[in-house]
C-alpha cells in the first residue's frame, strides 16, 4: 500500500516565486513515491520496495513538513493537516459506501447493526480502518469481485498518517530532548513485535502498533532532518551507516523467504530496517535546487501535479488499477487480440497507461476537494502547489500530510 498545505492564518501574503530547493528535491521523492505504488500495486513485484521504499519515503517528508509546521501552535496545525486531510477520504466514503450498501451491505451484514453503525465512523475520522464489505460481485465487467477490499486498501495510510499527526508535538518533544532515543523507539518496537515479546490482544489496536513501529522511524527522520539534528552528525556517519541498516533490513527479509507474494509489506522488521536505512541516506543527499536540474525540467509539470493531488491519486489508484485491469482482461473475448498478440494481452504496461488515464479522470473528478479543504480556489488540472508565507513562515504540503 499503500499519501498538503493549509492556509489557515488570516495574515497571508504570497511567497517569492522560487521556491526553496530542497522542497524541489522533496516534490521529486514525493512523485517518485506514488509512481512506485501505482507501479507496484498494479505488478506486485517484491524487488520494487527495494528500489524505493516509498511509504517510507511518503512517511519521511511528511514528518519533515510536520515539524516545519509545528513552529505554531499544535492544535492550530493539527486541526489544519486533519481538514487537508479527511475531504478527499469523505469523497472516497461517499462514491464507496454507497456502491457497497446499493449492492446489499448494510447494518445486518455481518451480524451486528450497531457496530455497523458505529463503525461506519471511520469513514469519517479513520481512527482505525473503515468498514467495508466482503466478497462483492463484480460490476458488470467494469469492476472486478470484491472491488470494496481494492477501494479500502490504501486507508491504512491514512489512518497511521492521523495517528502520527496526533503523536507529532509529543514526537517532537521526545526528538528535542533524546534525539537517538526517539529515533530508535520505533525500531525497539518492531524488534518487539518480531520476536514476540509484545503482544496484544485484538486487531485494531496491534495494527495501529505495527504502523508505528514500521514506519515510525521514518516519520521521526523526517522531523530530525527539518531540525537539523542529522546536519549536527560528521558527514561520515550516514553515509557509513545507512547502507548498513538497510542491509540488516535486507538480510532479515531474505532469511524470512523474500519473494514474490511474500515482500516487505508482510516483514514489518525488514521494512523498518530497509526504509529506515534507505530515508536516511536520501535525506542526507537533499540536494538544494535553485532550479530544476535540466534532465528534470520536462518533468516539472507532472511532478508538480502529483505533489498538488497526492491525496487524491492515493486514494484512487487502486479502485483505477482494478477498472483498468478489469477493463483490459474483457480483450481476451477477442480471438484475433488472443490469437495474435497475447503477450500484449499479458503485458502491464498498457494496463499502466489506461491506470494513469484513469487517475487523471478521478484528479479532474475529484481533485479539487483539495483545493476546497486548503480554501483555495478549485482547479481541475493544477501543475503546482501555490506557496504562502504566513506570519514569516513558509508553509509546504505532502501526500495525505
């Protein structure tokens, strides 16, 4: 699986038109990282959490931007990141539950109404993982069975990425004052996890824990980098230890028989290890662009619309993988395409263009709830995110933070 700004302050007046370099850097991890869950999500290939950990990645910036944001008062950016955040997931609740519920889910579908109801608050704020229901049939060759699990999938994100707002000042806090400690909690606890030392009882709350120690870490890097904390380190350190983490993460994955079907979503140590040593050592590049470097600059538009609809595109690429895989396997009807071209038929890549057809769709449909949440003025195609300065501080977005 499978993740913005907030103008919030009544004093506001529009930042310089360049924008910091390093934030140039971070659109290009940010981009990269929902390129490769597109990517991923749609092949399934294990080796490419290894190429680019993204939610690790994804977790990383956000934490960074969190603590940007922290510079004023908790409550204040909570509230703000929460209003970024929660639209686009009401869209998602809105087009989804009522799919499910027009084909039969309801409040005796699995045995007990009032939790039904009950949980149907997640839907709302994702404290934990919203309902939704089991074994649909397809739609009409146009959505695949069980096409509510493909549609939920991705919300585990936004539910750790609330959790991780909501811990964020204490995080902050804790990173000030014992910063390795801080840094390696997240790592102890998925240590914990793996050797059985902890263990609780119940689904939500054990899940909510694995996110944690997964990609804790990850969160907090992102906060130290924005503090400063890693430019305080010799400029040996990360480079000599990262590769090493990462390694470590590497060699508990292929002793848990790393593969296909069985990658690092399922080894939470591995991938904390992995992201963690992987995040580390991009941080610590962070070039800082004046300007786009120039192999890069033809790709300045569809980087700068990724980082302005990342919730949007995360949100919906599932549902997009599902419709267009669903859409492409109705070509085996064919003999002439069966006959003559199968490997077409069999290959993902043109199943990866009509996928990001499709996102480009759900961006036009729905991608201006993000605008309405930052109260800006909607846009159906935006190429970048608009920069304000607020009280002397600069303000800057993420996917789903």
């Amino acid at each position: 699986m499978t993740t913005a700004p907030v103008a919030e302050a009544p004093q506001q007046e529009q930042a310089p038109a360049t924008r910091p370099g390093r934030d140039r850097y971070f659109d290009l991890l940010r981009a990269l990282a929902l390129f490769r869950v597109v990517l991923y999500h749609l092949t399934g290939w294990a080796w490419l959490p290894l190429v680019f950990p993204s939610m690790g990645v994804m977790f990383a910036l956000a934490g960074n931007l969190m603590a940007r944001s922290l510079k004023r008062p908790p409550g204040q950016v909570i509230r703000g990141r929460m209003r970024r955040l929660l639209p686009p997931l009401w869209v998602l609740g809105v087009v989804g539950v009522t799919g499910m519920v027009l084909q039969g889910w309801g409040p005796d579908a699995d045995g007990h109404p009032g939790w039904w109801w009950l949980h149907l608050a997640f839907w709302i704020v994702p404290f934990s993982d919203p309902p939704y229901a089991q074994g649909l049939p397809a739609v009409h060759g146009f959505l695949g069975e069980d096409w509510a699990a493909e549609l939920a999938g991705p919300l585990w994100y936004i539910r750790a990425y609330l959790w991780f707002l909501l811990l964020s000042p204490l995080l902050l806090k804790a990173l000030r004052a014992l910063p390795a400690v801080t840094l390696l909690a997240p790592i102890a606890l998925a240590v914990a996890f793996e050797q059985s030392w902890l263990a609780l009882p119940g689904e939500r709350i054990p899940s909510a824990l694995t996110d944690l120690s997964t990609f804790g870490a990850c969160w907090i890097l992102g906060m130290a980098h924005q503090e400063g904390i890693l430019r305080r380190l010799p400029r040996y350190v990360v480079p000599s230890v990262a590769p090493l983490i990462a390694l470590v993460g590497l060699w508990q994955a292929l002793r848990h028989d790393f593969g296909t079907g069985h990658d690092l979503d399922s080894m939470p140590l591995a991938q904390a290890l992995w992201s963690f040593g992987t995040v580390l050592l991009l941080l610590h590049i962070s070039p800082s662009w004046s300007e786009w470097p120039r192999r890069l600059r033809r790709w300045a538009g569809p980087i700068g619309l990724l980082n302005s609809r990342a919730v949007t595109v995360y949100l919906w690429h599932n549902t997009c993988i599902l419709v267009a895989a669903t859409l492409w396997d109705r070509l085996w009807g064919f003999p002439v395409l069966e006959q003559n071209v199968p490997g077409l038929l069999e290959s993902p890549w043109p199943v990866l263009v009509l996928v990001w057809l499709l996102i480009g769709g759900c961006v036009l449909a729905f991608g201006w709830v993000e605008d309405l949440a930052a109260k800006r003025k909607p846009r159906l195609w935006p190429k970048s995110e608009p920069r304000v300065r607020v009280r002397g501080s600069r303000r800057g977005r993420a996917p789903g933070g």
